[in-house]
C-alpha cells in the first residue's frame, strides 16, 4: 500500500473531530483523584515517574482505608475502586460505581474521597453523577449567583477534607467562562486567590455526611432469615452474595421467573427443604426492597410456610423464600452468566456437589451471628409524621414522632423548613430563587410589593400557610375541599404567590388529567361520598413497605383537624380500587417518588 501524500494527511485531518464524551448512566457516581503538587518540583525530577509512585501510594491507602471503614459493608451494586489511568495527557486515579437504588452508597464514595484528601497533601479529587455536580445541587441555596450548572465543570474539587470551588476572573455581571481540565489544573496550582473555600456552602454540600463514619453501618440491616442449608452456606461464605440476588428478585419478570415454574421448578438448584434460620445482612435499601413485594409462593415452596398465625416465624419465612428465589433467578438467567460474583458462586457450588466443600451442620450453625435489628426504620405513623411536620413533636410532655429513624426525621424537619424558607424569599420566582442583577441592585421592587412588608420587613402574604397548602393539594388532585378549623375567614386573603402558583398548576394539562382520573376512581370506590359512616380510631397507622389490617383505614381518620390523614386515606382507599395494576393513584405516587406500599389484609 502506498503511503498517504501529506495532501491526503492534512485533508483527513481536517475532517477528524473527536469522539465525544459519553453521559453518564443513571445511578452512577464517577470519581478522580489527581496529584497536583503545590509547591515547585525540581527539573531533574521525572513529574510523569514522580505522580505514578505518588498515586500508587495513594491507591494504597484507598485499599487500606475501605478495609477500616467498609469491613462488613455490602454494596447495593457496584464497589469503590480505583484505577490508574490517563485522564486528558494526565495520570489519574479513576473509578465509577453503579450505586443502584442505595443512594447512601454515593455519600460512602464522596466520604472516602474527603478522607483520602486529608491523608495526602497534594490530592486534590473530582465527584459527578449523572446529574452532574450533585454536590453544588446539595448547596443551592448557598452558592453565589455566578455559579450556574453551565460553567460548573472542572470548577469543583475535594482538597484536604473540604470543598473548593474556582472562582472566574471576573464574578460581577453574567459569567460564561468555562474551563478545562488543564486549565483548573494549572489555576490550582498558580492562581490560589482564585480558590473559594466557604463553610457555608461546605455545611450544606456535606450535610448528609454530618454523621459519618458511624452512619455507614446503619445503612445496613440485619435480619433473621428461615431459608434452605444451601443458601445459608452460599451467603455464610460472601455476605455480599445478598445484594444481587436481591435485585434479581426485584427486578424480576416472567422470563426470569421460568425457572420457579412449570417443570423446570423440579430441577431448581435450591430446594425448598433443609431450612435453617440465619441472620442475614441486607443494604437498607434491599431489605426494603424484599419486604415491599407481594410474591405469591410457587408451586414447589407449597406448604412450606409456616402459619400465618405466627406473624414472627412466616414473616422470617416469607423474606427467606424470597431471597431463595431471588437467588435461583440470578443463577438460572442467561445474561448474568459472566457476572464475577454469578461465577464465584456456581464455583462454590460445584465443589459442594463434588464434596470438596460440605455444608454447614446445626452445630457450626449455632456459632454464627444471630443479630436482628429493628425494623421500626421501615414504619410511619402518618400521625406522628404530620406532627413532626408542624413541629408539634412532644408536645405537652408526649414523647416526639415515632416513625423512622433520627436522620429520617431531620431531615423531614430540614426540607419543610428550607421550603418555608423559599416562600418567604421575596426575590424567589416559581423557577427558583431570583438573584439580584448585575449591577447589584434591588430597585426593582414595586411599591405595593414594599408595602406588603411589616414594620420587621416580613413578607406577610408569602409567609407557610399550611391550611391553604393543604386545600391546594386537594384541589389538585380533585378532591373534595373543607375549610379549616377557623373557617373559610381564617386568613384575610390568599396568598399571591399561592394565587400564582394555582393559576400555573390549572395550565398543565397533564395534572388536570391525573386529578380526572382520580376523582373518577374514588367517586368509584365510593370514598367521595361526605356522608357515609367512618369510625374514629386512636390507633397508629403504620405503612412501611408492608403491613396493613382491617382497621387500617380506620386507624387514619383523623379528628377532623388534620387534612393530611383524609388525603393519604383517600390514596391508599384508591390503591386498594386499582387490584395491583396501574392507575391515577399508583401514577402520582410513582411521580413523587413514592413506592407503592402493599395490602396484606387477609381477605
């Protein structure tokens, strides 16, 4: 073959561009770790040679610091890794871990990284998801009004356990400089003035570490589980085996659930027989996972639960088959054949069945761990939450809010305070909180928007009307409006912003439509009509991803001042009316986020 005149180099140059970037996939968190020395390095030093042996280090002591931290954790998918690779011309540590649903995992990772910053001078490292800088996202409402998400790469970085965030040359006006990688590396080290270190901005970015490390074992949960010998002993060998056979459970559909019927179920790898109660370790998130799924038992496991009548011995049964059949699903599938941890697990399997491994005897059974934690993590009191809420918690010498944990209630009290925060931010606008121009002023401000400001300089028709909020929601979703305990005069006027916000919200065909639906199905179901009976019962309601009884409904009607507990009464009332299968109800709790919880009424 002739070689290329330089006619035909320059012309295929010219139409080379480089490959772009790929995004991110969803539920992943990427991570570098970069050496980027301070302090001049003398010429005869090889900087190519100098940052591999440092990074190697710094590898190390990765290896070392999970091993301290992460000793018995388990990850909901992917783990923390490293790996030196190039990164534009540059030597780098890189990793990127699927966190799956287990969000915690990502703040383990951003925890890590911070430590791993104050144990060596010279690292400085970069966190993104496929969100982009999720930590800016944490800190909105302290970051300056230069800082938008167009400009924000390359800008954020982790140096000696705190956040840095580059400064542009010029913060007055609308900035739109962008930078590089090389170009924020080279800021780093030459232009420190550039370099922004805020605690504020810290405080609200890391806030979800403020109980690390203590809180990293609490995102596991240990339970007692009735499953087969053989099962017990895969999941005695590597605890973490848990995690995929949870999401092949949770993930499953009817291909996957072949193997459990039909003829194949005689030839299943784990019999239902043999069984043994085990404590077991689960990510928070998949023992959630488990114990939300109504899964009716097949065929094979028929007549191998216990009673009902014993909630205890069914339920640690009832989670044992499921992870028995999560596990088989995950072995029998074809796609997870070349999944390490697939692999590793038919290996031991082999040599039971070669007798180079045995299985454990109740003896060697009895020896190992038999922890149970509490599950009062998975329940809400829709009482207790409404009052944790308003912030009536303990009142009157009562004890507070009983419902999940500490940091699940903080950070409840936290959101509904930010909230409160924003609609008393006069600058704020329906697509976030308006910063002052570029010239720094504020003049805009008309006068009868100065005249609605009192004497303390509060903005009184912007201030939490909770009553008013209420009867939005519920209008919103079609439903039947009451007035408060005060009546229809309670407030003077409504609220402008709440005004504005309706008008907004009565433009979205799509609310409109889902408010129709749902008012269809309830008039359905019967739980419109004002006047039938209801009994009142001072019981607690408690919802977790099970869990429901004859009087549960009852257990949420309130004594007439809390709108919240008809509203949820209603959803779960239309939950109920849509059998399992899609509908208005299951629709909007899908789009706030919240899973769906299930009816174990004995019927």
């Amino acid at each position: 073959m002739a070689p290329m005149s330089q006619e035909d180099i320059e012309w295929f140059k010219s139409t080379f561009r480089p490959i772009p970037k790929p995004e991110l996939p969803d539920d992943c968190i990427e991570y570098s770790i970069h050496y980027i020395p301070t302090s001049p390095t003398p010429a005869v030093v090889d900087e190519a040679a100098e940052t591999r042996t440092k990074l190697t280090e710094v590898h190390k002591s990765s290896a070392e610091l999970t091993k301290q931290l992460l000793k018995d954790y388990i990850w909901q998918r992917d783990s923390f890794r490293l790996e030196i690779a190039k990164n534009d011309g540059t030597t780098t540590l890189n990793g990127r871990t699927n966190f799956g649903d287990s969000v915690e995992d990502e703040w383990v990772i951003v925890y890590l990284l911070l430590e791993l910053t104050k144990k060596h001078k010279d690292i400085w490292a970069t966190v993104t998801d496929n969100d982009g800088q999720f930590l800016l996202a944490e800190a909105a409402g302290a970051l300056p009004s230069w800082l938008e998400p167009e400009i924000a790469d390359n800008r954020v970085w982790l140096h000696q356990g705190e956040l840095v965030i580059i400064k542009p040359k010029n913060e007055k006006g609308r900035v739109t400089e962008t930078i590089t990688l090389s170009e924020a590396r080279k800021i780093l080290i030459e232009q420190p003035n550039r370099l922004m270190r805020s605690a504020m901005i810290q405080e609200e970015a890391f806030y979800r570490l403020r109980n690390y490390p203590k809180q990293i074992s609490e995102n596991l949960h240990s339970a007692l589980v009735t499953i087969p010998r053989k099962v017990a002993f895969l999941l005695h060998q590597k605890p973490a085996y848990i995690s995929p056979a949870v999401e092949a459970f949770y993930l499953r559909d009817p291909i996957a659930l072949r193997p459990l019927r039909g003829k194949d179920a005689e030839e299943v790898i784990f019999k239902p027989e043999d069984f043994v109660t085990v404590s077991t370790r689960f990510t928070r998130t998949g023992y959630a996972q488990v114990k939300s799924q109504d899964f009716p038992a097949p065929k094979s496991w028929a007549g191998k639960l216990p009673s009902t009548e014993d909630r205890k011995l069914f339920d640690r049964a009832d989670t044992g088959m499921k992870v028995t059949c999560g596990l088989e699903m995950l072995l029998a599938d074809p796609q997870n054949q070349d999944k390490p941890l697939v692999r590793e697990m038919k290996l031991i399997l082999e040599d039971l069945d070669t007798g180079d491994e045995t299985l454990p005897t109740d003896k060697e059974i009895q020896t190992w761990d038999k922890r149970e934690d509490d599950e009062k993590w998975l329940d809400i009191s829709f009482e207790d939450l409404d009052k944790e809420l308003k912030g009536r918690g303990g009142e009157k010498g009562q004890p507070a809010g009983d419902f999940g944990d500490a940091n699940t209630q903080e950070n409840l009290q936290r959101i509904v305070a930010q909230f409160e925060k924003f609609l008393n931010d006069e600058s704020a606008g329906f697509e976030g909180a308006d910063f002052i121009d570029d010239f720094g002023s504020d003049s805009d401000v008309s006068e009868d928007e100065e005249e609605e400001l009192d004497s303390e300089g509060e903005d009184k028709d912007a201030s939490f009307d909770e009553e008013e909020f209420a009867r939005m929601m519920k209008e919103m979703m079609g439903m039947p409006s009451m007035p408060g305990p005060s009546g229809p005069s309670s407030s003077s006027r409504p609220s402008k912003r709440v005004e504005e916000l309706n008008d907004e919200e009565d433009d979205t065909e799509q609310i409109n439509q889902l408010s129709r639906e749902m008012e269809t199905e309830l008039r359905g179901t019967g739980v419109l009509d004002l006047h039938r009976p209801s009994d009142v019962s001072q019981g607690k309601r408690a919802v977790s991803q099970g869990g429901k009884d004859e009087g549960a409904n009852d257990a949420l009607e309130g004594e007439g001042d809390n709108i919240n507990i008809n509203l949820v009464k209603n959803l779960l009332e239309s939950l109920q009316g849509q059998s399992g299968s899609a509908g208005p109800a299951g629709n909007l709790l899908s789009m706030m986020n919240i899973p769906m919880p299930k009816d174990d009424r004995e019927r």
